[in-house]
C-alpha cells in the first residue's frame, strides 16, 4: 500500500526561542551547518516554520518590538534537510534538486501575522522617507481570508508562500558571495549614486557573528566562530535561491535549485501570508510563522543541463520558479503608473526605483481617499 | 485582542465507528435531533467528519467493501452545531444562516480517499448498465494534488468541498418531504416513463430504522424508534441544502441556508476531494474524510427577505451557495457533446439524462484512447 | 512571404434576406445542399452570418415578431464551405476536421441583439408555463460589454460563440436521423412522461418543406422538393456537432468534427453574444448576426482514430470541443440548487428537467430583489 | 432607439505616410496641436492608428529599416480628440476623462506586427551589451493567436493594448516637464552612475523640431517652428499618461486621465499585439497598428477628488487603470529570479536594473535549451 500524509521533519514549538526548538535554527547560510533532519525523494514532508524573526515581534499592540528589532537576526529558517534518494544516496553537487510544495498554511493556534514599517533609526526600508516611524498592524487569518483590528473593513484572500527556500552553498560558492560583497563595500561608490553617497547607506551586510545562530552548531565554539565569520546574511537572494519573495510561489508550485553540497542541505523559513508585486510594496508582506508540505525530485546532474551559468564560474546559476495552479481570482484591478520623477519635481535618469516608489506612493493616496490613513495602506 | 484560530467543535477519531465518536454522529433529518455542538456568530470553529460511509469503505485494495455497501447508511453527518448570535441568542426560524468556509481539507494523517461504482446488484449508479461490476480506486492526497496506483499517471490538483451542508427541518417541512416522497412512491407511475415502470426501479427512500444513526438519541430507545421513522435520508438535496454536491463549494465560499428550528442545527458531511461537472459525473468524486472551519453569520427575518417561497408554503425555499474565489487553473478544457439518442440508436424525447450520459459515455471512451480502460476512467 | 488577413469566404448584407444573400444561406442539415465556397487547410477564413431568424426579428421595441416568429424557418446557416488540403484534395468520409475559431464578434455597424421568450401559442420554451407570454428585450454591443435599454443598470462582458458548427451529413447518416426521429414522434410515448402525453407536445420536428431553405438549390424545383423532405431540421445537436451551444466556445477554441461527406461541407450560424450554462437558462442567449475567423486542419482517417462509435454503427460517433483560452473574470458567483419537486410541491423522480427548472426559477426570483420584473431577469 | 456600433472618428489609410493620412498624425506632446476631431460622452468610436514607426518598419524580411530607424519620429500618436459631453461642453482643465476601451485589435488587412532589438549604433536597448546587432522578427495574426516564421513552433495568445493613450498637456505642465528634463540633462551626472557618465549615455530626449509631426500644423511654418521647439517627447510616461505600456491595458480596461486643457486632447498610438512583463523584457511588444473602440466619460472636477498631486504643483499627478476582466490563461508559468550581480561576477548596491536584466538574460538562456538561438529569445 502507498505511503501517504505528510511526514513531521521539522516540528516547531511557537513557545519556544528559535534556538531552543526540539531541531534548532539557524540564520546564515554555511556548508558547514550541519542538517538536521532528513528526506527521501518522493515521501511528503512537513516542514514547520517561525516568523522571520524567530518570534521577536509579537501578537501584542506596540510597536516597541518593531522600533528596537535587531536586525542582525533575520531571517530564522528550518533545516538544513538532507535529500536522499530512495536508494539513500545523497543530492550531489551538479544536481538539480526539484521542490514541490504541496501544501502550506499556518501553524494550526498561531493563525496571525504582522505587517510593519522599521524606524529609521533602525535601518528604516524602501518608503523610510516617506514613513520614518515604526508602524504595526496584527493580522488575523480566517482560513483563506486576513482581517486586522488596525486597518478595519478590510478583509481579503491571501497567497501564502515561503518568502525563503535555498540550499546550501558550497565553500567555493560562499567564498564567491563573500568576496564579491566585499568589494561591492569597498568599493561600491562607482556603482553608487552621488546622492546615496553623501547619504552613507551601507552596502552590503557582510558576515558577522552578532545575532548568528547556526543550528547544532553551540553558540562560542570555535567551530561556531569560524563559520559565523563566514557564513553569508539571509537578506539578499543569490544562486542558491534564498530570499526569493516570490507572492504566487504557493500551493503547487515547484522550485528547481542548484545542488552545491553533499544532500543539498535544504532550508526555509520567512513564511507570508500574502505580499504585493514586489516585497517592499506597500511595505512588505504579511509576515507568520506556517508549514510547508514538501515533495523533492533529484534530477541527477541537472544543474548544468537545465540552468547556464550566467558568470564567470559554473556556479554563477539561477534557481528557476514554477508558479502552481492555484491562486485567488479578484474582481477589481488597479494599475499605478510611476515615473522616475521625485516627489520635489526633480527627474531622474531612468530610475526604476524612484517610479516604483513613486507608483507605489501614488496607490498609497488613492487608497487614503476611502479613510484610511497612510501609515495603514503602506 | 481579538480570537484567531480554529476553535475544534466536532472531533473525529476515524479508528472509531461513527456511533462510537465523542460528539456521535447522525445520518438522517429530523428537528428531535439533539445539537451535539454550539457555536458563536463570528468565532471560526472546526468540524471535522468522516467519510460518507462512516469508514466501511477502507483503503485495502479490495472491491468487496464496495460490494457489500449498505445503502441504508449513508451519510454520516457531524453534528447538529446549534449556533447562537454574541448575546447567546440562538438562530430562530425565519432567520438565514450564512456559513462560510475558511478552510478545508484532509484529517491530518488520513489523507486518502476513493472512488467506486456501485454494483449493479447493491443498487448500481448513472452507468450501471455499462459498468455493472463494483470498482474501486484508491486515492492519496499530497497537498493539492491526488494520485491513485489504480490509475497510473494521472495527477492533479483537486477542488475539495462538502458534499452536504444542511440545517435541520422543522417538523411541519419534514412532514411535507415525507409526504411528497409517499406520494412520488405510491403514484410515481406517471412521472416514470413506461420503461422504468418495467425495470422498477426504487422511486424514493422513504424513512427507514434500518442502518439509522440518530447521535445522542440512543439505537432501541422509543425515541430514536419515532424519530427512526419520521426521519428523511440524506441523498436528496431540499429546502434545507443536504446533499448539494457543488464542485466549486470550496474554500472561501458562502452558503446561506434557511432556519426552521431553533439554533438552526447544521449538520455536514460527505467531504470530496474533487469533483466532475456533477456528482455522477465519472462515477462521483473523491469520497474522503476531514474537516471544515467555518464561520457563521445569523441574518434575522433573512428567509423572508432573501429567499422567495418556491411552493404552496413559506418553507419551500432554496439555499443561495456564493462559490469562493480560489479554484485551479486548468490548462486544457474539453467539452463533450451528449445527445439524447441512446446506444441502441434510439432517440428520445429531449431526455437530459441520456444526452448527459451519452456525454459522459463519450469522455469515458475518450480517455481510452490514451490507454486507460474505460473503469479505470469512470 | 506569409499570407496573412481573413479571407472573406462568406459575406452577409444584412439588409437582405438569406435567400438573396451572394452566397445564399441554408436551415436544413443534407448532403446534397451544394457548397458555396471552399476554403484551404492552414488559411484564415471569415464566414459572416446572419442572426439564427435571419432578420425575421428585428431591433425594433415590440414583441410582434417575437410572437408570429415562424418556428419552420431556425436556424439560418452560412455555408456549406468546401474544405481541401494545400494540394487541393478535399476532406474525405472518416476525416477530422479540426476548425479552429481564430477570431469572432458582431459584423460592424449591426452591433446588437436580442433576448426573448416565445409566447405560448407558438411553441413556448422551457419557462413557458411560468412565463406564458412573449417577450423581448433588445442588446447593443460596447466591444465586450453588453446592455440593454430594457434591463436598466445591466452592463456585463460577454463570450460570444456560434451556437451551430456542423459538418454535412451523409445520406446514410441522415437517414438515421430521419428513421430515429420519425420512431421517437410515433412510438414516442414509452419515453414521455405521462402527463407529457396529456398535453400533447411535439416530440420531433421532421423534416418538412415549409420555411426550407436550400442554399442555391432553388425553390420549387423537383430537386429542391426532394430534398426538402429529407433535410433534417437545425435544432437537436446531433453527430455531426450542429445546435452544440456551447457557452464556452469562443475565441481561440478548437472544434473536431467528423467528416461525411466530400469536402466536409462545414456550415455554421446561431451567433449568442453571450449565453447562460445551457441555452435555456434565462431564456437562450443573446441572439446575434457575426463573423467567424476559422481556420480548419484535416486529419486523415482520424474520425475512426479519435473518436469512438457510441452506437450500432461507425457514423455515431461525437465531435470534441476544445476550449480556447479566453474568458472574462467574473468577480461574483452565486449558485442556485433546484431539486425535482414541482411548483405545487409534487416530488417527481430524479427529474433533471424539473430540477433544473427550479434552479433557473430560483435564480430569476432572485434577481427580483434588485427590482427587476421576472420577465427582465429572464 | 438607442445608438450603437462605434462611430469612425479617426481612420487610417496604411498605404499612406503619417502626415498623409486624412486627419494628419502627430509625435509630440503640446497644447497647441489641434484636435482633428471630436467625441462625445457615452458613444463608442473608433480611433485607428499606425504602428509606433508609422510604417517606417515594414513586413519585408530584412533588417535594414531596423537598423536605419529614426528615433526622432517616435511614437506617431493618433487624435488629439476634443471629448464634450452630451449637452456640447468640452472637458475643462481639472476634469477627471475616463477612457474606457470596449474592444480593440489589428487593421482588417493588416493583422502582421514585428519584434526587433536596435543596432547598438542606433541607440540599442535595455540588452544591447549582449545583443549588440539589430534584428528583426514579423509575427503574423491569427484572431487571438500570432506566429512568425523567424521562431518556429511558436504561437501563442497575445493580450492586445495601447502602449500610448494620454491627454494633451497644458502649457504651464509642459514647461514644468521641458524644465526638469533640461535639469536632467545638464546637471544629471548626480543621479548617474559613475560608470554610465563614462559611457555618455544621452540623458533625455529633449524637444527637437528634427522627425517633429504636428497634425494639422504645417511644417516650415513658424508656428510649426515655435511647437516643434517646445514640444515633448513621446518615449517617457508623464502625468499625462502617455507611453504607459501596460500589457493588461485590454479590452474592458478603464484608464482615467487628468484633463489639462479644454477639450482633454485625447492621444493614442503604439499598439502592441502582446507584451511580457516591462517593454524591455524580451526587446519590446509585439509592435502593430490597429484599432480602438473608445467610450469616454467626463467626470467634472475629478482631478482634484481622484488624483492627489505628488510634487510641488497641483498638476504633479498620476493616472489611474482599470484592468479589464480578459486575458488568457496561460497553462504554464515559470519565475525567474535575477540578482544584482552583473556578468563579471561583480555585485551591484540594490540595482533592480541589474537585476532584472540578468532576470531576463536568465529567461532567454533557458529558452535557448529548446533549440532557439539567444536572438529568438530576445
């Protein structure tokens, strides 16, 4: 007889701190961290999952958790799973792991989820300009449907999907994004703009062991220090997938990803409940905690057969993102037009962040038209 | 701050017989019916059911279950829920019940389901006198997806929904469904065409204590014997909803169902996880067990003002069933024609069963050609 | 370099009748009604069509033509259109003949049409005991939308399809059509219902020289007498695809229909800006005059190899419809359950028929609340 | 009775040059550019319109006209269109024009549109550092579908709209749009890139009399010469709409426009047959001329209440669309991820441009894998 239901690999306990869970986080990506549970191709998986931020914003009506968030701890994510073939041999390098999500959903008695605006004092985000304080609104999920008590009468169906799934890089691969990052911060001001440079905004957020948790990896081990010092930020997304923010990569859906290490070493985590085109519009998604069922293939040898390096090394890949069936069907569709022209007047050349910033500002106030105030619609 | 989560109403251990769960279950429509359950206007609560067989159809790959149905049991109904508005303050009857569903799915852990034509013997289907034997097919579950090892190479995303959802009948409007099957048995002949007459075939399942599960109202007492045979089956969908077998009734759908008795008791059950344009449609859906977590709504005096008698009294009325937003994207569609000429070469007059029947006929032999027998596609 | 463009095949002057169209037009099904025209496998074609009465009704604001239409004239048809491959060798019996809709939509400057239900008298419809009287509403077309000066505040987006797309048939297929319609008519009554033989409806419309119209056969000669007793009427759908109705079978839809005779003979009319699931919920369709853009591919030998006999000979078989990929997004969906108990309360036996009936009544009671009459919602 | 069908308010004679045409193009945005005719509120007309080149780009296989195009005469708009309301009143500045398009498509005759990339000595595009050479594809139209002979075994069903629609801007918009254009180019180097200053990549397209297309204003005249000066460029979108490109904007799309000078001086031009997502994924639309059928509403004092300004004046606003309720559903669907690291190997501070260019190479390189060369994907 078959095999069916979805087998627990990661269990996690929302009580618990993300380094006290029963299969312990981590928020870097490393070869070098070790997995901590195992899947064959085929069987169905759950993988459960904590908010982002390992639970440090909470349910409660305040914004002080979003004001004082550390940002050197995102993004806490389950795994690394190990993928073996029916055989139990291993993902190897050059393989193409292929994931299919199955299912997906909140952790069952943890149905909420947040959206916010960082301080600017802490970092800010995309609409810091316009928005320099912490905002915060609870959603509540009804199956389906989010409603949140902050921004009353609206209610609508979401598209639920893992904001992060990767495998793990290789040393060579790490060695690349590290030093390529590094450059980028030594000596980015030729890729900056004049502006950005008398503005001082950082580059890039290079390894650094403050706020590094790397699973059964004990915290103040050398073995710990050493891999803190290198392991990569979970913040940008890169060849192994990562921070992809995909809003339809939902039920169904099947991510095509690299393998760079022995068993592929598979993590998730960043789960939202819903996200606009583009995670900083309206600024960002519906954060939660969740779980993923999960279904792997091993395509033997299909990194180079099916993904072209597009750099200097074979390694220089990219993931590839089949979108499933499922998703809400809505009644109305607006379009906002932006145009690389700041909010003083000034044009800028070509700039396809200011006319997204300035499109999405322009949906901001059509939306404050029915009452809302703007810190809710953004 | 505000409820989230589903709060569990009706539990369903499926290792126990339907009359052995906490909360017993019931298979027929009766007022006396006691509620096993209540629920609040506004809270999301959990019903959890068994399949319509109540578990004598089990995954072991054998058709005798199939076989030895008894049709006098189905189907087993959670419930009665008695819902009650914020004050404590049941439905009444005149009322309109707005139910929604937030979500659906498997049980956790029993994530199969199957598909069966009836043997001709047992009471036979809508192909019955081209499929006379029993068949069964097995089905699991992985998220969205279903699969049968009866029926290699076929996968796909299903629209899962409960095939009865129903408050319960006040004893004037049973009366009159009693009445009205009496009179189809007795005096039916002239709504029969002649060749039925000659095949007779069973014109209405009047009440029956055979195979009746009446929930808390204990089998033998005098009370379950009255209500035993005042009770109506549940394969007729009513006034009242039932067994409305409306493929796209999934999540984030609405169903607004008249109130006759206090607390309006709703009852439901027959989950599916997938379902053809109509129920007999390729032999009916994908039988299963699971849960649904719903959301009522009490809409005062709403019977009279939204639904319009549709007979000689107030009660003859029909639910309204609002289809949610989310269903799967299909990439191919076929249509096929039936028309009303039977397999001899017979023609008959605008018969909208045979011409449905020549068209499902026609799909059956249809897939054929792609190497599936014609069992294995009904 | 590459043709491109409809070529014109067919063209309608809607200002004259259908005999005195250049390429006059056809309302009966036979192999012997000569093609008009001739189209290759591979081009893209336009046929034009004239509205299913051919004029008879008009857009002015009355009922009269609606009350006297004449029920011998339906369906006006465009064609017969001779189909040959790229070397000029016709299709041939036992063919495919795969004719996709490339493009379609009302012919410029007659953007209307019309909805109505025919009075009692003159034949009735399905509602006919509900709504005994005829009525008439008139449409006009806005690209997608259509409303209508008699429905105020009712503006949708249609799916314009041909109701009628066919082959010819064969003299043999015709005479099974003839034979089993002239058995229905005088045998008729083991299939009626009892109290359908009380009241005496028509079982069959058999062929009859009244109202026929053969194309360039001209009237009143021997041969046109001939063949006006043997052409089988445009109502039913029949193996040849003909009165299919499908609401679906628009843009970019793919129909295979079986070939009978040299050349295929492929004719087609009964335009509907829009229709309901089944021609007779809410009356029929919008009714129209149009064009079709097809295109045709001939598959050699396929009828035998696609599509499977459903009767005792290898001419019963069924056309398969393709849908084609466009569809409006609608943002509300109600649906209406109707069960088989009569508006008296009388329960009649698994009747689709009354069932139906009760689900499009309901449906129409409905709308009433929006302050529509019955007859507008119709 | 009521009107219907569109009324022909600008026709278009292919053969002909765009300043032959009956009522003569223009290319350029000013006040002074005479309406060539007028349409009321609430009747559907009809604007035909050249490709974006105005036939400088022809359907011959070579690419030479692509290579020698001029990008002074870009976009050739149709109109300006005075719109009045039904009592003769024309839009005032500070109305809201609601332009709804009711249907949309190629000329009759013309149903052929082309890809290209530019020469890199021409100007180039979005790729042109890896596809440096200009090239050239014509797809030819089949109803919903297109093809070209340059891309074997592609057809596919494209989403047809207007790259271009805007209202006419007023003197005191256009002098704000001139003045920051001219800020741009003179002291743009801050908001550049240090690596674009070293590649001297032009920085706006300002007013030129060279290519300039007035409609009805002679050329050589001095009034032709004092627009011409004055007169603004068609390639940037601006508060007046103008080249939108939104590959939704379809049949059922509602655009409302900020009305600048009386009359509102509608413009449209530069259909496109399909378009991905941006106009620069895959090198551009599908170019084509064609037609629109038009229904506008005048809602008076509507820029104020619906468009709130997002600079210094009260004309800094921004347009709003409303996305029709057709497309085509699509069966497969793949994401890909791009990420702000270019070919090199080197990374990029938060460059979307960056990274949706190697989004797109990535998507081009994976189509390469079915055999079509890089070019073909482009």
């Amino acid at each position: 007889m078959a095999q069916y239901g979805a087998r627990m690999v990661v269990p996690i306990d929302v009580k618990k701190k993300p380094w006290e869970q029963k299969l312990p986080l981590h928020n870097r990506w490393h070869p070098d961290i070790p997995a901590v549970a195992e899947a064959t191709v085929g069987e169905v998986f759950r993988v459960e999952m904590v908010d982002f931020s390992g639970g440090g914003i909470t349910k409660d009506y305040t914004v002080k958790d979003i004001k004082n968030a550390d940002p050197s701890i995102v993004h806490y994510l389950s795994g690394p799973i190990r993928i073996v073939d029916k055989d139990g041999i291993p993902a190897k390098p050059g393989d193409l792991l292929a994931v299919e999500i199955c299912n997906l959903g909140p952790l069952p008695g943890d149905e909420w989820g947040f959206t916010a605006t960082f301080d600017r004092e802490n970092g800010g985000g995309f609409l810091t300009d316009h928005f320099p304080s912490a905002t915060k609104a609870i959603w509540y999920f009804e199956g389906i449907y989010a409603y949140s008590p902050h921004i009353p009468g609206v209610r609508f169906a979401g598209l639920t999907h893992p904001g992060i799934v990767g495998t793990a890089p290789s040393m060579e691969l790490l060695n690349i994004w590290n030093e390529r990052e590094r450059q980028l911060e030594e000596n980015g001001l030729h890729s900056l703009k004049l502006c950005e440079v008398l503005h001082q905004r950082p580059l890039a957020n290079l390894p650094s062991t403050k706020g590094c948790v790397l699973g059964k990896i004990q915290e103040g081990t050398p073995e710990w220090e050493k891999i803190a010092r290198e392991a990569a930020r979970t913040i940008p997304g890169r060849e192994n997938g990562g921070n992809c923010d995909i809003k339809n990569l939902s039920r169904g859906s099947k991510v095509y990803l690299p393998v760079f290490v022995e068993g592929a070493n598979l993590s998730t985590g960043d789960m939202h409940f819903s996200q606009g085109d583009g995670e900083i519009s309206f600024c960002g998604a519906i954060e939660m905690s969740g779980f993923l069922e999960l279904k792997c293939e091993i395509i033997r040898g299909g990194m180079k057969e099916y993904l072209t390096p597009m750099g200097p090394t074979p390694l220089h890949v990219n993931p590839i993102f089949e979108i499933g069936p499922v998703e809400p069907r809505f009644s109305e569709w607006l379009v906002f037009e932006g145009i690389s022209v700041d909010e003083s007047g000034r044009q800028h050349y070509l700039d396809a962040s200011i006319a997204y910033k300035r499109a999405v500002l322009n949906a901001i106030d059509y939306l404050s038209k029915f009452g809302y105030s703007k810190e809710q619609n953004v």
